[in-house]
C-alpha cells in the first residue's frame, strides 16, 4: 500500500508492517496515497552476468591479474 510520499519517492507498507522505499517514477500513473499496489520480483540473468564478470576483472586486477 502506498502509506506517502516524500518528494520524488513514495514510502509503501508491506502487509507485514515493512516499509520500502521507491522512487515515485515507477509507480503507475496516477498512484495515490492509500492505493495497493501489485509486485512481482523477477532475475535478470544478462545483468547478473555483467556484474559477475566485473566482480572477476576487479578481483583479477587487484590480484595482479593471475
């Protein structure tokens, strides 16, 4: 549920009592406060490959490349 905003970020309230924190660009247009909002959690396999790889070439380079 969206509980408010506070300037370009919007505070939403888990049905657990948990609040999270986003900008409020992405939620959909118009979103007010009070409205429950649907989310759905996916992974991304390119980007976790990206970052997998730059996480090799920084502890490669700190190793002196072995």
């Amino acid at each position: 549920t969206i509980d408010r905003f506070e300037g370009d970020r919007a505070v939403l309230r888990t049905n657990a009592g948990q609040e999270l924190v986003v900008p409020r660009g992405e939620l959909p247009t118009p979103a007010r406060e009070g409205d429950v909002l649907t989310v759905s959690f996916g992974t991304d396999a390119e980007a976790t490959d990206v970052r997998v790889q730059r996480a090799k070439d920084v502890l490669n380079e700190i190793l002196g490349g072995t």
